[in-house]
C-alpha cells in the first residue's frame, strides 16, 4: 500500500491558463508575456507549470539556473512542447554544456561570461542595470565594450532587458529613472545597428500597477515599451511570475505621499492556483488548564476539542503563525493554537462537528490565501509560496 501524504499541494491548471491569458489580454497583443517559472515555479512545481502554460500560449519561459532549465525542457519534451526558455539569474562555467543541450538562452552582462561561452555561438539576452544594482551592465562605455566582446565571440544578441526595483509603487521616481537609463541603453543598441528580436522590462507588478512603468492596458496608457522596442525592430516583452500564480503586491504610493492606495488593474480577475491541504492525524479533547505545543503558549480556556495537523515549518508553514494563523476544515476556519512545529500544528475544532483522524485541511488556498500568511508573517506573498516544501 502506497504511503500517505501529510501534506501535498494541488495545482488548479485552469485557473494556471486563467491567468496566463488575463496576463495576456491586458499587456495587449503588441507585447509578448514571459511566464516566470523560476524558484521551481514559486513554489507551484517549474516541471508542472511549464507544459501547462505552454500550452496556454507561453512562448518564453525564465528560470532560475540552467539546472531548472534542463529539468523544464526535459518536461516540455515529455509533453510535445516547445518554448524558449531564459535562464533569468546568470550561470557559471559548469553549466554551458547543459545550456547548449538543453537549449537555454543565458542571460549576461560581463565579458566573464562571454568567455565562458566560447565558442557556442548561442543567442543571449543582456541586462541592463538601470538601477536594481544586482544584474546587469551599465548604460554607456560598459555596454558599448560587451557589445564589442560579443560581436567578437560570434554571440547573437537576442533580447535585451532591465528590472525595475519599485514598480509596485505608483509615480514612483526611481522608476522614472530606470526608464530614461533603459532609453539610453536601446538607443546605444540601435547605434550599433543591432537587432535583437525582443526588449523587455516589468514584473507583475509593472504590469499591475496603473501609475506605474506605462505597460499595462495599452487602451489607456502610452505603450512605452513597445515605442521602445521599435527603436531596434524588436518586440516587446514582459516577465510575470506571482500572476500567474493568482497574487498580486499591493499597489503603494510614494514614500511621504498621502492619500487613496490605488487598486492593481488585474489582481481582481486572477485566481490562485495552488491549494496545500493535510490529512488530520488525530483528534482529542483538552480539558481546562491544558496547554499546546513548545513553551505552552497556549493554555485551553475552557473544554476544547483540537485536531493535530501533519505539518510545519520544515514544509513551509511560517512559524509567524503560532496562534494566529488558521487552516480551513469542513469550510469552517480551524484557529492554530500555539506554536507551529516542525512538523505538527494544533488546530481548534471545537466548534467543527464531525471532525475525524483522515479528513483534510486547507492550509493554503480558499479561505486562507498566501495573502493571509504573508500578513500576518510580516511578509509577501512572493516568499509564502515559494517556501512551500511539502513532505511527500
């Protein structure tokens, strides 16, 4: 007999599609949408997500490391799918083989790297740095040299891209800034008489945000980027990640500014796509004065009925959730009740008739939202899926 699963995710491939074409449809046929599956698809599982977005459309796929790479163009083959696939965070020596046999487009932006790629003769996409300070090669004689370095290696200039670091924060001036910065760095790319197929720029939330980096609804809004990439004949292009995945970060204002937090533009028409459950191990009563878990943090009020949950923080369940964080059992909310294990959490069902060892539990998903974990971790929702590991 096949062991039981604690605890497991489900991946709602509708809702998965969903998104992607809502992505679509607000960027606008002009653009095209990188699919972010990085971090093994925040979360969502990368081999899982990628033949279904593909198949929802994705042209492009961003992953983290050629690694994921391989991994995701060997699920695509297994499906009959093809895609492009970016590897969004730099490589190192080691993974050229895998880039070449797996057909991996690398990111780049030091001579280092060209180097490293003697002799491949592969298209790359080169990243600007206008102003995240991560990746990325800087406007002017820095990106005049690589170009050089890569005309000489015999490296095909296929995409070129920048990240802005505030987009979820409307009229904010540093993004502004990485805009103009972005506009000299294409300008040089046109001086060059290079033609690169695609130039992209925005997460989800540049995408979201309707007063922020102008790529969004383009019925409402001046298509910046498409003008842009016009300038060198290419295409333009966005990468979402959290989107996909049915979450959105709330749209801020400007550090000092006051007044009404304005709504994203597609947060409301996105649906979430993973729900995480666990099979309750037990049920017991707690008598009065009784307490739960590490440092008995909680203490039973009154007679109490408590179900044990087979999960905790080794599989991603935050322990920022210690008595405040809930599960969703029989549609009814299940308070957590003290400290959240390692791998056991004490529910409240005291007022869930019928509860019993088996049933499930949502810990994750309808009910109770990566949103919700987040808030009351003090985080985002981006690091609540993707930490989700679960055992089994």
């Amino acid at each position: 007999m096949k062991p039981t699963a604690p605890n497991w995710i489900e991946i709602d491939a509708e809702a998965l599609a969903h998104n992607f074409q809502t992505i679509a449809a607000q960027v606008g046929t002009g653009t095209e949408v990188l699919a972010v599956i990085k971090a093994n698809g925040y979360g969502h599982g990368a081999e899982t997500c990628a033949p279904l977005l593909v198949a929802a459309g994705a042209k492009w796929l961003g992953v983290t490391c050629a690694a994921e790479g391989a991994r995701v163009r060997a699920a695509l083959a297994a499906a009959e799918l093809d895609a492009e696939i970016l590897i969004m965070s730099g490589f190192l020596p080691g993974d050229v083989g895998a880039i070449a046999a797996a057909r991996l487009t690398p990111v780049l932006w030091t001579a280092e790297q060209i180097e490293w790629l003697d002799g491949l003769r592969c298209a790359v996409h080169v990243e600007i740095d206008t102003g995240m300070g991560r990746q990325g090669v800087r406007p002017g004689d820095e990106l005049s040299e690589l170009l050089r370095l890569m005309a000489v290696a015999g490296l095909e200039l296929d995409g070129v891209f920048t990240h802005f670091c505030s987009s979820e924060v409307s009229g904010d001036a540093l993004t502004k800034t990485q805009e103009e910065r972005f506009e000299e760095a294409i300008a040089q790319v046109a001086v060059a008489e290079l033609k690169p197929s695609f130039v992209h720029a925005g997460n989800t939330s540049a995408v979201d945000n309707p007063m922020g980096p102008v790529l969004g609804d383009p019925s409402r809004r001046d298509p910046w980027l498409e003008r842009l990439a016009a300038m060198v004949g290419a295409r333009a292009m966005v990468r979402t990640g959290l989107a996909l995945y049915g979450y959105c970060l709330p749209i801020e204002l400007p550090s000092g500014v006051e007044g009404v937090i304005v709504h994203g533009t597609i947060h409301e028409r996105l649906r979430p796509v993973m729900t995480w459950k666990a099979r309750i191990l037990a049920v017991r009563d707690l008598e009065p004065g009784e307490t739960v878990g590490y440092n008995a943090t909680f203490t039973a009020p009154e007679a109490m009925r408590v179900a044990l949950l087979p999960i905790g923080y080794a599989d991603g369940l935050r322990r920022e959730l210690s008595s405040a964080g809930w599960a969703m059992i029989a549609g009814q909310r299940a308070q957590i009740l003290g400290r959240v294990s390692m791998n056991l959490t004490v529910v409240d069902v005291t007022g869930i008739a019928g509860v019993r060892a088996g049933d499930e539990a949502v810990v994750l998903g309808e009910g109770c939202t990566a949103d919700d974990h987040a808030r009351i971790a003090g985080t985002i929702a981006y690091e609540i899926v993707c930490g989700i590991h679960p055992c089994g």
